[in-house]
C-alpha cells in the first residue's frame, strides 16, 4: 500500500476556527505557508508538533494518487474522480460545534462544509509540500501528538487521472444510476461532456432511439454504462454504472469525443457576444480551459457551424434570393433587384440592385461621372463583386447600383452595363452624358461602348498607375506619372513626359503607348471634376472586405445598412450647414479669393477679362465660364483667376459654381431614404399581403458550381532580388490564364 502523506513542515501550523470555509479559487494553487496556526474553537491555539509528519489518511483500494477531478452535485459541491457519488464526507460528534477544518494559503481556503464535503473548484493543483495518502480503511483521521481526533469521518475516493495537462473542474458532470435526461441527445451530450470534463474516452456499444450503452475506450479498464428510454415518454434514464475507472485516463491531450459539435457547443456564446472570434482563439481557449488540443480545422468547422446557425447558410442564401429580392422592391418602392439563375439547373449566375433613393440622388443631384470597379467575393462560393458608383457634391462615394456574378468576365460585365443602362433610362428623359471611369478592361469596354455610345471612358488612374510600378518600380517615375496626369494644359503634360523620359526611356515608352486622351487631364475630353480616380475599393475596404466573406443575403444587407446609415448621417450633417457651397468646394474658393487679391485685372467687354499675375497672362470668360488655365472647366468652380475677374466687376462667386456644389443640391442628393427591410422569418407572412409579391417565390436559386478550391489560399511573396527583374510570361493550361501554372492554378472551374 503505498502512502502518501499531508506533510506539514516547519512553522506550517493549521487553523480550525468556526465558521471558516477554505474554497479553491479557479486556477490557484493549494499550499499550506509559513507561520499558519492550527485552532479548535474561538480563540482556542492547539498546535501539531514541529518537526513530524501529520497524514491526512484516504481509503481507495488502489494505489493511486490523487487526483482531482471534474464532478459536482446539485447543491454546486464539486466532488472528485470517476463514477460513484462524489464527495468527500467527514461525520462529526454534534459537540464538536459546527467547527471546520481550515487550511489557509495565501486566502485560499479548503473547505469542509456543513454536508462534510470537500469543495474544490477549478484548475486546483496541489502543493509539492501536501501529499495525500491512501489507506484501505477508507478513514480520515488526523494524527498528531495532541489528542486531535475526528471520528466516523469517512471518505470515498476514486481513481484519479494522471496526465501531462491542466485540470479542469466545471460544473454538473456527475453521473450516477437513476439520472434522466430529456431525450437520448441530451444523455450522449451529457455522457460526451463527463468524458471530456474527467479525461477518458468513451465507446460506444450501443445507441438507438431506445438504448444507448457505452464503455472506457481504455484496454482493460471495467467501466461501462447503460441508458435506457423510459416508457411513453421520451426520457432516458441511466440504468447501470459498472465499475469505476482503473485506466489512469488519457495521456494524450487530444480527445475522442471533442468533436465540431462540441466545439461549436462550447464557444457558441462567444461567438454571439463577438462574431469575428477567430479559430485561433478558440483553439486557445479550448486548450485553456479543458487542456484539449485540436487541430485548426476542427475550430475552422466548429465556427462556420454556428455562423451559419446565427446568419443562415450559404446554400441557404442562394435559396432566399427570391424572397429578398421581392422584400427590396417591396420596401423599397421604385427599386430595382433582379436575380437570374442558369436556365439549365436554376444555379446562380447574377444578382443586380440599385435602391431608389440612389437612382434619386443621383440623377438629380450628383455629378455626371460614374467609377466602376469589382472585388472578389470571399465567401465559400466566390463570386465577384461589381460597383457602380457616382460622386456627391462634397467629394464623396455615392454608390448607385452593385451587382453579383458568379464569375468575371466579359458576358457579366457587358449584361451589369446594360441593366445600368436600362435604369438610368426608365428614370430619366434625358439620358445625361456620362463620365466613366474604369480600368478599361475588354469587357467593360466594350459594355460601355454598347450601352453609353457618348459617354467618355477614361483610365482609372489608380489601376493604371499600379500597373506602371510593378513595370517601373521607382518613386520618381511614379510620382511624375501622377504629375503628368494633373498637368491641366498640353505644355506642362509635355515637360512631364520629358522629364520621365530623362531618367528612362523605357518608362516613357511604356507611357506613349496608352492614348493620353484616356488619361491625362490636359487630353480627357470628358468632365471628371477633378476626380482621376474611382478608388472605390480602397475607400470601401473598410467594411466591404468583411462583408465580402459572407452569405449573400447578409453581405447585401451589409452593403445596404451602410448605404442606409451614410444617408442618414450625411443628411443630419447637411441640415448643420449654413454655408452657400459644401465644405470642400467652400475651401476650395476661398483659396482662389485668397491668391486672386495679389491679380491684376483688365477688363475687355461685360464678359471677357485679361489676369496678369506672377504665373503669366490668362483670359477669362465669365459668360461661358471657361479660363485659358482650364480650371474653372475642369473642376466646375472658379480658379484664381475667374474669381479675380469676378470680384472685380462685383460678382457674387458662389452664383458660378455648378449647381451639384451648393449646399441645396447636397441635401437634395440624401433626400430620399434607404428603408429597412424585416427578418427573414416575416418575408411569408408580408408577402401573402401583397398579391404582386408571388411572382418570384416559386422561383428556387441553386449555388453556383464553382466551389472554393481546397486548401489554404498561396501567398505572393517579392524578393527583394526580384524587384525589377523582367519575368518570363506563363500559361495555364487548365484556365487558359497567364500568370501561374496548372499546378498552382487557384480559379474555380
């Protein structure tokens, strides 16, 4: 029989002292101090002898340490080790005046409570100085040289667990004969986490929807249970528990039953509380609090479960379209969404929306320019993201319809242009002349020159100018590029290009090859006020990369509560202004009154001015509004040099600004609102209402078929010896793409 013994040291003295509770705290380690006195009643002082061994005896027939395990009983009492009732009792005389053994370390306190049971909460660790021993009498007694006896008291014990991870005690994990559950899936829940919670794996024999027997996975270890299902009623009952555990437990961290399930069970509030809880953490916590390590895929899997309990599916998404497209229309008065699947297996191929109070704004207020762009969607389906986005009178993004594809390419792009197209023309007279911005890519080149004949269609500078750096990876180069693009006459475009060409020939070859009349300002024909960029990504990436990952219904409505939220908070914004012109433009024509004062103005007719200044000469034409600069047209408010000649014939300067600046046509653009649309769960009963709301319900969208592709998606890693080197062009044979090979091939086919 081995012993093990409660060894008290030097000036390690006990307290018994009434009234006392000694509890575990979580994660806190019990030891027993210096200068710690051992008292009997009210200031009654009893001490054990220095100098000798004092054992705390516990019975079990085995020779184990102890160890102390995951159980608690109904009054929250936590008792220890596998199977049995679990507690540790002490009968004590009635004389002896409700007093309870205390052991004070550092204000942790082990208590023996009024029921006689020890109570230790979680993550307890025993000191190297305390050491427990097991006797076969199963009898607790305190062995001192002062008559210190407590009698009757016994103890059960069970077989401990002994493996390299911490312990983790949480409450409700005793199994005992005679314990229902509500059904047979609460009896596997139940049984699942009292395996996990005390560290042994269980297989089952046998599991139907009347019975369910399992054993210790362990070779040779006795336990087993058995629950049956109680007549007439769906209720399971534990029938027998044979034996208790005599296999030590698991000795590897991982575990048999931690599966998806029960992770998405275990951090399914978490994820509640905060969504963008990563798997990492999980796996973290997990390991924390149960000293479980799985693999990250099990966290991955875990996750996406309840998301997509909380969210909905992604099938489920692609299913609803219908619905939701018709709650749009519905809500939303005068908005278009449309959904269109392939003909041959209803699978999603496109999805188009623009809100009313866009189209509104827009066409009445905003400027006659549109950016297009496109982001990948992330989602477990892919897809791609396409923007059309106008500009208000402050300068800022004002999105006008976005659709979703389930890839791109030249047919999608030519059909997102036509539906443009067609609502621009359904709510307008006169179709205005538009200004396009894109990276001019075939498809939307040709879908521009199909659907907008007069539009003028320019280069996004932000994707041409990229593409000049990764050729030309130099500051200057770029930086004169950019330059090149401002110049606001011929002259000054063409020392620009002068300049590029003296540093690199290749550079300004690279330049001369793209039209200027797409690009540069000193050549666009058309009216970008100044914008050479869409740059909508960018200015959405700060909420449109989340939304990108998700079902297509929530990444929708995403999109849709921004668009809701920014007209709501830029038309309470507008309502402060007191000003005649938007905060920008207002910035913009005070800098032109602060430079015109230094001007000289000569006056040739009511109209026509000459302005001399420092810069040189220029001619003003304050009936066409136009300057030999070319910034008043360009930009829509008067230069310098329009307002010097302005103020010096007493004009008011806010009288010639385009209209879409003033603060009147702003407030006008954020009129109208975006209007919420309800839950789900209400999209039936709101329909049957409706008699034109039956159309598309019949209607059933399938995902799309191109899948995610397996694996985790491979890093563009640069050298930095790389940097400027001239790359040999590859091709796909699986995709018929340049740029990677069929190994490394990532698109969905």
């Amino acid at each position: 029989m081995a012993n093990h013994d409660l060894i008290l040291g030097q000036s390690h003295n006990l307290r018994l002292s009434q009234n006392q509770q000694l509890i575990l705290g979580h994660d806190h380690n019990l030891g027993v101090s210096q200068n710690h006195d051992l008292e009997l009643g009210q200031a009654h002082e009893h001490h054990l002898g220095m100098g000798h061994d004092h054992e705390l005896d516990l019975g079990h027939h085995n020779d184990h340490e102890l160890g102390l395990e995951q159980s608690q009983n109904d009054e929250g009492e936590v008792g220890h080790g596998y199977g049995h009732e679990n507690s540790l009792g002490m009968d004590r005389k009635p004389e002896q005046g409700g007093h309870e053994l205390v052991l004070t370390s550092q204000n942790h306190e082990l208590d023996f409570s009024e029921n006689n049971e020890l109570v230790v909460s979680e993550n307890h660790e025993l000191d190297d100085n305390l050491e427990l021993t097991v006797v076969q009498e199963q009898e607790m007694g305190l062995e001192s040289v002062q008559d210190l006896t407590i009698e009757q008291s016994q103890l059960i014990v069970y077989s401990p667990v002994i493996q390299a991870r911490s312990l983790s005690i949480a409450p409700n994990f005793e199994l005992a004969v005679g314990q229902e559950f509500p059904d047979v899936f609460s009896c596997r829940r139940a049984l699942r986490d009292t395996a996990i919670a005390l560290h042994f794996e269980m297989q089952t024999i046998k599991s139907d929807k009347t019975r369910f027997t399992a054993k210790c996975a362990s070779e040779g270890c006795p336990w087993r249970i058995h629950a049956a299902k109680l007549p007439g009623v769906p209720t399971f009952t534990i029938r027998t528990i044979h034996e208790s555990h005599i296999c030590g437990g698991i000795s590897h961290l991982g575990h048999q039953q931690a599966s998806v399930q029960w992770v998405a069970n275990s951090v399914e509030q978490r994820l509640k509380e905060n969504p963008n809880y990563r798997p990492k953490e999980i796996l973290e916590e997990i390991h924390r609090v149960h000293g479980i390590t799985l693999s990250y895929k099990q966290a991955w899997r875990g996750k996406e479960r309840i998301m997509a309990a909380m969210r909905g599916s992604f099938e489920e998404g692609y299913r609803l379209l219908p619905q939701y497209c018709d709650q749009v229309k519905r809500t939303n008065p005068g908005s278009i969404a449309s959904v269109y699947g392939n003909l041959a297996d209803n699978c999603f191929q496109r999805l188009f929306i623009s809100f009313q109070a866009s189209i509104y704004g827009f066409l009445n207020a905003c400027r006659p320019l549109l950016g297009l762009d496109r982001t990948f969607l992330k989602s477990k389906y892919l897809g791609t993201l396409f923007l059309a986005t106008g500009f208000d009178g402050d300068g800022a993004l004002f999105p006008l319809a976005f659709g979703v594809v389930d890839e791109e390419n030249d047919e999608n792009w030519m059909w997102f242009l036509s539906e443009l197209h067609n609502l621009l023309e359904i709510n307008t007279e006169n179709m205005p002349r538009l200004t396009i911005l894109s990276d001019r890519q075939k498809g939307i080149v040709d879908g521009v020159e199909a659907n907008f004949p007069t539009a003028f269609h320019g280069f996004c500078m932000r994707h041409l100018s990229e593409s000049f750096r990764k050729e030309f990876n130099d500051t200057m180069l770029f930086n004169l590029l950019w330059e090149a693009a401002h110049a606001l006459t011929v002259i000054e475009f063409e020392a620009k290009i002068l300049e590029i060409e003296e540093i690199s020939q290749d550079a300004a070859y690279w330049i001369r090859r793209i039209p200027p009349r797409l690009w540069a300002t000193a050549y666009f024909e058309g009216t970008r006020f100044g914008h050479l960029t869409a740059n909508i990504i960018e200015s959405l990436n700060t909420w449109i990369l989340e939304a990108s990952g998700l079902p297509i219904i929530q990444m929708v409505e995403c999109i849709r509560r921004q668009l809701m939220t920014w007209f709501n908070e830029r038309r309470e914004t507008s309502m402060q202004w007191t000003s005649i012109l938007v905060p920008s433009a207002e910035r913009r024509v005070a800098e032109a009154l602060e430079r015109a004062r230094t001007y000289q103005v000569l006056r040739a007719n009511e109209a026509e001015f000459e302005v001399i200044s420092h810069e040189g000469t220029n001619i003003v034409d304050i009936r066409n509004r136009c300057c030999l600069c070319r910034g008043w047209q360009l930009y829509g408010l008067p230069c310098a040099h329009a307002v010097a000649a302005l103020l010096s014939c007493r004009q008011n300067v806010h009288r010639f600004t385009e209209s879409c600046f003033t603060v009147a046509t702003y407030r006008k653009t954020y009129s109208q609102t975006i209007h919420p649309i309800p839950d789900k769960t209400l999209w039936t009963e709101l329909s049957d209402g409706d008699p034109s709301s039956n159309t598309n319900l019949e209607v059933v969208i399938n995902p799309p078929k191109s899948l995610r592709p397996p694996g985790r998606p491979r890093k563009k890693r640069v050298r930095a010896e790389d940097r400027g080197r001239v790359k040999r062009v590859v091709h796909c044979s699986r995709c018929n793409q340049t740029g990677h090979f069929r190994t490394t091939c990532a698109a969905p086919i």
